[in-house]
C-alpha cells in the first residue's frame, strides 16, 4: 500500500492538471532522457550501474571515470549507464521513486537546494562516510556538510562555488578604473559611478528570480536563512540591510540593473552579457563555463578578482551552489557504487578531472597547486592564469552554509515574492518582505 | 420485450448455442451480464485510475508522508493551507476562470451565430481555422506565445504596443499582463471548441419560429435574444460547467511561461501550489490535502452554478 501511495498522488495530481487541458501534454513530460552514455556494454559480467543528471557535462565525467575504472580494475567491471534528463523531471522523479520505493537509480545528482528534500524523514541514500572521512582534511570540508545529516555524509561534491568577481576589463579601461583598487563594496560602488558616467553602460546586474545575486552576499558576511541550531533568521538584521544594499545599487546609486531574463541563466542574459551590456558580474567560478559556451565575443577581456569587502578583513568570496552525487539505498551493488563514486570524485586525481574535464573548483585544495591543474586549457585562455593562486588565498573564507530541510522553501519564498516585491516592483521594503517569507515559511514548517 | 420479435430470436439463438455448445463464458451472452461486460472497461479504469487515487489522497491529506516514515498527524495538513499563498492561488485561479468562462461563452456564441448566417462566405475556412488551435500540443503553443510576448522591444507583441505609441511592456514580470497571457492562450485554445458546440446547438432552432419572428416585425437583435438565446440554454450550461472545471484545474496555461515559479507568484495557480508543495517540496501530505480542498471548491462552485442556471430542473416545466 505504502509503496504506491506516492505513485498515486501522482496520477491524482495528474488526473486534476493533465485532463483539464484535454489530457494530450501529460505525454510531453513523461519519457525520454535529454541525453544517454552508456560505458562497458562489451564487458562480460561486468556491473550495471545507473547514473541520473541533470547537467549533460556531468556525464562526461563519470563516462571518462567509468573508462578508466574498468581498465584498472579488470576483475570487477562495471557497465555505466548515464541519462541525463530535465532539471525538474529529475529530481521529481528521483523524489518519487525513493518515495515508493522503486525505481531509482544507483547513482543520482542532487543540486544542492533540492538536497534538504532528500533528507527528511529515513533517508534513502547510501552514507558514503567510509570513503569520506580519511580525506576530509584535505577537502574544503563545509561543501561536504551541505549534503550531510547526523554525521553521515550522504553527498559527494563537484566543486567548491568560490563566489567571485567577473570584470570586463574593456569596459573598466575605458572607464578608467583599475580594478585592482577595488578593495570593499564601497569602493565597488564609486567605481561603479564611474563606469555608468563613462561609458554609459552598468557596472553590474542583479537576478530577481534567483538568488545568485542576494545570497553570495548574505553568506559573504557570514549570515544565512537558518542559524546553526535551524532557527528562521530569514530576517536579520544583516540579511535586511544585505537586501538594501542591492536595492540602492539598482535604484539609489543606480549602478546595477535587474538581469535581463530575471537570472543569470536566462538567454537574454547571456546575449547582453556577450554584448558588453555590464561590466561586472558577482557568480561562482563554476560560472566560467557558461561565458565559454555562451558568451564567446568576451575571450581575454574578463578578469576574476575576489569580491569586494563588507569591512576590512572580512570574507572575500561564499560558497555557492553545488550538486551532491548519490548513492541511493535502491542499487542492488551499493558497495561497488560506492567505490565508484569515490574513485570518481574523491581522489586526487578525480579532483584533477574536476578542473580539466569540467571547469570546476575541485573541493580537495591539495589539488590546486598540482602541475597538471596549470596545464594550459581554454579556461586559462579566456580567464588569464592565476585562478588557482587567488582560489587559495581566499579558500578560508567560506563561510558554513547551514541548511536544514525547510532550505528549499525559503529559497523559493525569496525567489518567487521576496526579489520581485524589493526589486522590481518596490511595493515592500526589505524588511516587510523579509519578514513575510520568514513567516511563510514558519507557517510551512512540519515540525 | 417479450412481444419484440428480435430479442426473442436474438434470445432463441443464444439458448440454442448454450444448449448445443455449453460453455462457461456463455454467461456472458446473458441479457443481465452483457451490459456490464461492456461498461467494465470504464468501471475498472475508473476504479484503479481515479477512485483509489482519490481515496488515497484523502487518507494522505492526514498524514505526513517521508520515505519510510508515514504518521498520521491529524488536521495539521489542513490547518497550514489557509496561508497568503494559497489565497493568492486561489484568487488567480478564480480570475482565471471567470475571464475564461466569460469570454470562452461570449464571444463563441457570437462567433457561432455569424458562422451560421447566410451572409458570411468561406463558412468551412473560418470553421476549420477556429478549430485547429485546439489541436496543437499547449507546450508547443506556449513557446510561441511566450516568445510573441517577449521582454525585448522586437518581440511581436511589443512592437505592436510600440507602433501605436505605448511603452514596451515586461509581460511576463505584471500581474495584470500575466493573467492577459494566460487567458489569451486559454481562449485562443478552446474558441473553436466551443464554437463548434453552439453551431451545432444552431442548428436545432426551428426556423419556423425565426420566420413567425420576422411577420411580428422583430430586428435581428431582438430575434437574437428571444428566438436564439433560449434554444442555446442548455448548451450554454453544459460549456459554463465544463470551462468552470477546466479553469480550477489550470496548470499548463502558468507552466508554459514560467515553469513552476513566477515572479511573485502572479502565475500561480492551485494545481501549481500542488506541484510546488506536494512533489517539488516532497510534502505529498500537503499537497494532497490542497487537492481535496480545491475538489469541494469545484463542486461547491458547479453545483451553485447549476442550481442557479436551472439545470436541475426537468426542460418541460
């Protein structure tokens, strides 16, 4: 009965939505994978294991990891099957199959603000805390506390997400400004004046659908949604005054304008970034990937600088984002999972793999100064050298990210009402809406 | 039926069968047991697809549902839905309905009554060209929509607005713009539909009685509203009730522009409060309890509009 209680909703759910339209999208959502690699299909009596994303390069991956492994470890093959499909779909279904009891994969990505769903109640991931805790002095340890409970680790990173400064050098020049002189945000919003009297042009935009812009700089200085023992502080002081800053950079100093698209991630966005239209951008380094594939013209103009200060000696970058990889209690191998897992995303040379095959932060920093890391690749080309010198100065700055299961739901309040209400439409001011969603999301709150 | 010469023949010829070849499906050629064979397709789907469904959604709307780990935690579900959230679902989607039911009643009515007409040519073109939105897939609709109502100044919709000297307008990031989406791409959808209905409802109007109309001397707009109306009654009922139903159950109309989370929810409907809550949040306890508020909300709503509407009452009274 259990097992298909959740199945049940569904189709309920389904019932509701899909028939009111005529019933002829629900197929459209249903189905097949955006894309699939399958690795050792030759292999006699070699392992199935399957493997859910939702990021197509995170295949790439796991395919190059799963080649690998089966050379080096001939007695125990493995037959990779990796798919990956629609961010929602994913992770709904991923949900749903752990939910029922059927289904699920053997290894699955979980992008870090869905994780605190897949810990409430029993959680149905394998603790990887066997292959975790021997290398945990050598990793950036708080991006494994995001993906753990009770003092199992359940999450397996990809990367750090130092948050840091993208400029476009063209447009500073042009302006005047020497970016290296921009030590505090202070000095970030007179350079910022500058640029806009200059040239004309923003010093920087502002996402008001997703948090990419608010949420760097609330962790930035050391605040969250929730403090260490999971209480709401959603609206604090520091996170209110936070939350004015960005306001009064779009409508009192007028340096910043609102992302076209509302996000960072949108089309249009990456069009007018393309096109010069600001001449900075707060993201993570994992951000690096999307200026190569979608903002070509800019090759060689950016440069990365760690975020400005809120007071002197104050952290100069936050964690941001991330996906943890899973184990799930589904897989009929869970061991052989597990290794692989490790083997793929734990080892130094894994962590190597992390930064050539995908561009990414890898989380063991005793990594980042290995020779292979400073081998020339387009990151380099586009970015200048140096990433990994600058990465190290600040890898202690990364403030812990408490987050509890009701995470997701304050980052959805802020996303649908809170940025929209401050930022775009001005109806409330920080405070009134900060207060509302914390209220929002006491009043949802199970326990 | 014993004096119907056919059943009895059709009756002689089973029970010879029977006699000479006995079976133990032969049962199912009984007068008594063959109309429930042939329903037993829509009762067992029914059943399984939307009676135990519904069933469960009750049982779970008490409870807390986690991967191995369901209690029962009384009203506590209930209790949470009454917040500014589902309010704001709830007056979306209300909105929604009521621009729907009005315009998708309306203007096919007047639609229908031009097409019926004799002065209109092309009669057939117009008929099909009504109809074929109800055909394409609302995902691939959407897209086309949300890209004609862009943000940039090129996009279809704000060069329009600009040629008669309005501002570009954000369309997707207003409430008011946000409901014009929504019910924009509803009617466009469904006018053929309906349309077909109410020309098919034309067609059952005595003409005798337009021609009585016309030698009392009525104009067109009173042979409209006292010969036409009348006869489109009981079909209007039946286009208002399916369009009531159909606009509490919106979802694709809000996921097409903006997946599952608007700016400010100002797309939010309540199957997508369902969604967000109950999969996307994994509260399935939740979200099954909205569900069952928002199912007495559609019968609340359908049977006051047909009690008022008089669909109850028997049409020769």
């Amino acid at each position: 009965m259990k097992k298909l209680t959740g199945f049940m909703l569904l189709i309920f759910v389904m019932l509701l939505a899909a028939c009111g339209g005529g019933g002829d999208t629900a197929s459209s959502s249903a189905g097949e994978a955006d894309a699939a690699v399958s690795v050792g299909d030759d292999i006699e009596g070699a392992t199935e294991l399957s493997f859910w994303t939702f990021n197509e390069q995170h295949m790439d991956l796991f395919e190059d990891s799963a080649k690998q492994w089966n050379e080096e470890n001939p007695d125990k093959p493995i037959k990779l099957n990796a798919q990956t499909y629609p961010f929602d779909q994913m992770h709904n279904n991923l949900s749903l199959a752990l939910q029922s009891g059927t289904g699920a994969p053997d290894l699955a990505d979980i992008e870090i603000r869905q994780f605190s769903n897949f810990l409430k109640g029993d959680v149905q991931l394998e603790a990887m805390n066997e292959y975790v805790e021997p290398e945990l002095d050598k990793n950036v340890e708080a991006r494994f506390d995001l993906y753990a409970k009770d003092d199992n680790y359940y999450g397996i990173p990809y990367h750090v997400g130092a948050t840091v400064m993208y400029y476009n050098q063209e447009i500073m020049d042009e302006a005047g400004v020497d970016i290296d002189s921009i030590v505090t945000w202070d000095d970030y919003i007179e350079a910022g004046k500058q640029v806009v009297e200059k040239t004309g042009k923003s010093m920087t935009t502002v996402e008001t659908t997703e948090q990419f812009t608010l949420f760097p700089l609330i962790s930035q200085r050391g605040s969250n949604y929730f403090d260490e023992n999971g209480e709401i502080i959603m609206d604090n002081e520091v996170n209110v005054e936070t939350l004015q800053f960005v306001q009064d950079m779009i409508y009192k100093h007028e340096i910043a304008v609102a992302a076209p698209g509302g996000k960072h991630h949108a089309e249009e966005y990456y069009g007018f970034m393309n096109n010069g239209g600001a001449a900075s951008l707060m993201m993570p380094i994992w951000y690096m990937g999307r200026f190569i594939d979608y903002m070509p013209d800019l090759e060689g103009k950016m440069q990365i600088r760690p975020l400005p200060v809120w007071e002197e000696g104050g952290n100069r970058t936050a964690g941001i984002g991330g996906t943890g990889t899973v184990v799930t209690n589904q897989s009929e191998s869970p061991d052989l999972a597990k290794e692989f897992l490790a083997y793929t995303k734990l080892t130094e040379e894994a962590n190597v793999k992390l930064w050539t095959v995908l561009g990414f932060d890898p989380p063991r920093f005793d990594v980042w100064d290995n020779e292979e890391m400073k081998a020339d690749n387009k990151y380099y080309s586009y970015f200048h050298d140096g990433i990994f010198d600058m990465l190290s100065e600040i890898r202690e700055e990364i403030a812990p990210i408490y987050y509890t299961p009701d995470y997701s739901s304050a980052q959805h309040e802020v996303e649908s009402t809170v940025l929209y209400n401050v930022l775009v439409q001005q109806k409330k001011t920080p405070q009134e809406a900060l207060t509302e969603a914390a209220e929002a999301v006491k009043s949802k709150q199970t326990d | 039926m014993v004096n119907d010469p056919i059943t009895n023949k059709l009756e002689e010829a089973s029970s010879d069968r029977v006699y000479k070849k006995p079976s133990k499906l032969a049962f199912l050629n009984s007068k008594k047991v063959a109309p429930y064979v042939f329903i037993s397709p829509f009762i067992i789907s029914f059943l399984i697809l939307t009676l135990y469904p519904t069933i469960q959604a009750f049982i779970m709307s008490f409870q807390r549902v986690l991967p191995g780990n369901v209690e029962f935690i009384g009203l506590s579900n209930y209790e949470r839905i009454f917040n500014p959230t589902f309010f704001l679902a709830l007056k979306n989607t209300t909105l929604y309905v009521i621009f729907t039911v009005v315009i998708l009643v309306v203007i096919p009515i007047l639609l229908a009554v031009f097409l019926d007409s004799k002065l209109v040519r092309f009669k057939t073109i117009f008929r099909a060209s009504l109809f074929i939105p109800s055909l394409t897939s609302i995902i691939v609709a959407g897209t086309i929509f949300r890209m004609m109502f862009g943000e940039s100044d090129t996009a279809v919709a704000n060069q329009v607005v600009t040629f008669f000297g309005l501002e570009a307008i954000d369309w997707r990031y207003n409430s008011w713009s946000a409901m014009f989406l929504m019910v924009t791409l509803a009617s466009w959808r469904w006018m053929g539909v309906n349309v077909l209905y109410f020309l098919a409802a034309l067609q059952s109007v005595p003409k005798e009685l337009y021609e009585s109309a016309d030698i009392d001397g009525a104009n067109v707009f009173k042979k409209f509203r006292y010969v036409t109306l009348p006869f489109l009654k009981p079909i209007t009922i039946f286009v208002v009730t399916i369009s009531i139903i159909n606009g509490f159950r919106m979802f694709e109309e809000s996921f097409v522009f903006w997946e599952t989370s608007s700016p400010g929810n100002i797309g939010l409907s309540v199957i997508g409060y369902i969604y967000q809550e109950g999969i996307q949040q994994n509260d399935m306890g939740f979200g099954a309890a909205i569900g069952i508020v928002l199912m007495l909300i559609i019968f609340a709503v359908s049977f006051i509009q047909l009690i008022l509407t008089g669909a109850f009452k028997r049409s020769d009274e």
